[in-house]
C-alpha cells in the first residue's frame, strides 16, 4: 500500500500485455462480499499484526487474434 499504486500496476501489466499482441476486453474490479472471507481477512491481519493481509483485486479479460 506503501510502495506500489494497484492502478498503476494495473495499466503496467495491461500495456505489457498489448505490446505482446493481446487486448484487453474486459476490466471488472473483484470485492469480497463473503463474511466468511472477510472474517479470515481480518484474522489474518490481526495474527500478522496489521503487517499483511490479501484483498480484492481486478478480473482483466484478454483476447489475441492468432
């Protein structure tokens, strides 16, 4: 959270990919709406003493002509 900008390296990864030939189509932001998995998040968090825990990301579906 500290060092890297989620965006950033977001449109790092989907330059790359368009430069190795594959665009693309579909960007869709992941949220965890689960209690369950947001319960074993947060005890995560308190065992690793607020350190590190894993969290929603984003689905990117690519496609490449062959």
């Amino acid at each position: 959270m500290l060092t890297i900008n989620p965006r950033r390296a977001l449109e790092d990864h989907i330059e790359k990919s368009n430069n190795d030939g594959w665009s693309a189509i579909h960007i869709e932001p992941h949220s965890t709406s689960n209690l369950l998995v947001w319960v074993a998040q947060l005890a995560v968090l308190v065992l690793t003493l607020g350190i590190w825990t894993w969290g929603a990301g984003y689905m990117v579906l690519f496609e490449k002509e062959v």
